[in-house]
C-alpha cells in the first residue's frame, strides 16, 4: 500500500496561511490484494478519514472527525453512500474507458483524483482544485474559471468532450467545490480546533559540522507550518552569507527548518552581534538565539550521540538493504523455480 501511495504525483502546495480540505481516489487495477479504490480525506495534511472499496464505510481518523460524524449522521451517511456505490462505479467506468483509450489490456494501472479546497481564514478567500493522473502523469484539470477540463494528454481528449457538455454536472460540480467543501472545512477545522489551530513552538538549537562550516541554526518541533527564521547581525536581519532551507514535516506532524550562516569571514569577538530569530505566525513573542561559541552544538573532536544516532542509521540502512537484496533474490529464484516446474 505504501508503494501505491508514493505514486502520488500530486505534490503538496501547502501554503502556509491556509487550511486545505484535500479528497483523495486511488483506484488500481491489476494489483492484487488491493482495494480497487482507495479514498481519504486530508485535513491540513492531517489523515481525517479512510475508506475503500473493501472495508465500504469512512472510518474516521481523528477523534475530532468521530465527532462531526456522531453530530451529523447524515454526513456520515454522504460519505458512505459515495465510498459504498457512487465513486467504485464512477472510477471504475473511467479506469475502463482510459484502459480503452490506451490500449492498457492488461498489467498494473493507477488512476488518480485529487480534489478539494483551500480556505483562508484571514482573508475569508477559497481556492478549488481537480485534478486527475493515470500511470503517473497529470491527464486532466479542472478549470473553474472557464468550466471546462484541460486535457494534458491527447488520450484524454475525449474525456474532456464529454465532460464538457455535462453543463449539469458541472454546475454540480462547481456547487461542491466553491461552496459545500469550503463549508465542510470550516465546520473540520472548528471541530479539529485544538489539533489544527494549536501553536507549539520549536526547541532552537545552534548546530556546527566542523569548525568552518556555516553555523546552522536548527528549530524543530513547531505548529503550523507558518513560520519565518533568520538571523540577524545587530538587530538587522542579514541576506548576505545565508542560506535558508525549506520548511520540513516530521514524523509527529509537526515542523522543522534550518537558516546556515556562513561565518567564515566573521572575527571570533564579532560573533556576539549576531543572533537568529524565529517566529511563530500569530505568536507575539520571537524565539532568539544568541551566537555563542559555547552554546554550538557540533559533533567533531567526540563521538557525541549524534555521531553515534548517525552511523546507528546507516548501520541499520544497510543491513535492511542487504536483507532486501538477499529477500528479493529468493523470490526471484522461487519465482524461476516456479516457472521451471510449470514449463
Ligand atoms: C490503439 O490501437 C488502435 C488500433 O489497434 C490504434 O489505431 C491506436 O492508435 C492505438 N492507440 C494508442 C494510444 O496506442
Ligand atoms: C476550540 O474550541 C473550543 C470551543 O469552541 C474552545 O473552548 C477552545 O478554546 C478552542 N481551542 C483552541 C485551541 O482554539
Ligand atoms: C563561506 O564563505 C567563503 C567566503 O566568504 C567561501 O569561500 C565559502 O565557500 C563559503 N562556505 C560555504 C559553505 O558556502
């Protein structure tokens, strides 16, 4: 299941003042032991629900998710009523048409929808987006401005030509995007209010590879992932020498970053006069760590844990790789066994 997941294509545009109600459909075909749809729903990059087209219901799963559901048992029963009938048949006619269309007979073949909305809840402003892959490749997109769907791919021409005479499907359509999703969001986002508008500020710490190495400074543990860091040379933030690294996910769904300063040209009583400045979007008060040689963290002249957890890592990653290999080589020769004995 994971594999099939990191087919995704659709790459995260997460803005950082936004919330996001994101729908995803996974229907495979030629892939055995897997549910021939696969559908989530994605609240601020948070997994909120789950069905397929095995289990049949939405399971929430978020506390904050069972709860809309005990509210609002009719909601519940949209969801169900879509995962149980409308979207298995509705991906299943299109998987066949594309298949067609292709001249996929047989093998593996991965159809893909991502839907839903953004919501700004400074500015009130919605965004919507549709989107559609198979195999891997982007295949139509829904236009919401001018109602109709590009085809990136001449496979999907015709698609696109049906769908847009649908005027009443559209409309519909349109009604769910713009309207009904970004009411749903609200409503997720009210009742998700502690896990999705909660603030947790990082721990910062100033790390160091080796004695010329740029200073790195390091926050990791922060919620949302709307944040600035940067550093300062008295008081004023500094451009030059900096080079600041993308905001990352880690695995307990909060967030990390590093700003490096390189400090090669910087005279050791010089240091003092600079410090690195974090900031939480809606938090007041900044996190400021001032350079100081004594607070660096680095990891040469002892083997410190971090040197330790480092060669712990790749020690772990190459026996898992060889185990992989050797694992992979036994089915392989199990599978040429088999086919010896059949031909
Ligand atoms: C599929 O097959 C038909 C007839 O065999 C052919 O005309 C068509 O070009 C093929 N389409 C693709 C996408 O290969
Ligand atoms: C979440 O909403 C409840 C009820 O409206 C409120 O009491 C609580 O303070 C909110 N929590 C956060 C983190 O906003
Ligand atoms: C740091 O700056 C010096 C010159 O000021 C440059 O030679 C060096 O390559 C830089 N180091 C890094 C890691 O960018």
């Amino acid at each position: 299941m994971k594999t099939l997941f990191l087919l995704f294509l659709f790459c995260h545009v997460s803005s950082p003042v936004k919330h996001t109600l994101k729908f995803f459909f996974t229907a495979s075909s030629g892939v055995p032991n897997f549910p021939e749809l696969v559908a989530t729903i994605v609240v601020d990059e948070i997994l909120a629900g789950y069905c397929d087209t095995n289990t049949k219901t939405i399971k929430p799963k978020q506390d904050w998710m069972k709860k809309v559901f005990e509210d609002d048992p009719q909601h519940l029963e949209h969801y169900n009523r879509h995962c149980s009938e409308n979207d298995p048949v509705f991906f299943k006619t299109l998987m066949d048409s594309l298949k067609q269309s292709f001249n996929h007979s047989g093998g593996i073949h991965i159809l893909q929808r991502m839907n839903g909305c953004e919501w700004d809840d400074e500015t009130g402003e919605v965004n919507v987006f549709v989107q559609y892959g198979y195999d891997g490749d982007f295949f139509l997109v829904f236009d919401v401005k001018t109602e109709t769907w590009i085809a990136s791919k001449p496979q999907a021409i015709t698609t696109k030509q049906i769908w847009d005479k649908d005027k009443d499907r559209i409309t519909d359509f349109k009604k769910y995007l713009t309207q009904i999703f970004p009411g749903w969001l609200k409503k997720y986002v009210a009742y998700g209010n502690s896990t999705l508008l909660r603030k947790d500020l990082p721990s910062v710490s100033l790390l160091q590879k080796t004695p010329s190495s740029p200073v790195s400074c390091h926050a990791t543990g922060f919620y949302p992932d709307r944040a600035t860091m940067f550093w300062r040379k008295d008081g004023e933030e500094r451009h030059e020498d900096v080079d600041h690294g993308d905001i990352l996910p880690n695995d307990d769904g909060s967030f990390q970053m590093s700003v490096d300063l390189n400090l090669s040209s910087v005279t050791p009583e010089d240091w003092r006069r600079y410090d690195c400045v974090f900031q939480l979007s809606g938090v007041k008060d900044d996190l400021i760590t001032t350079l100081d040689k004594a607070k660096i963290r680095t990891n040469w002249g002892k083997t410190n844990d971090m040197t330790f957890a480092i060669t712990a890592a790749v020690v772990v990653f190459v026996l898992a790789l060889i185990l992989f290999i050797a694992s992979g080589f036994i089915a392989y020769k199990k599978k040429k066994g088999e086919r010896k004995i059949k031909d």
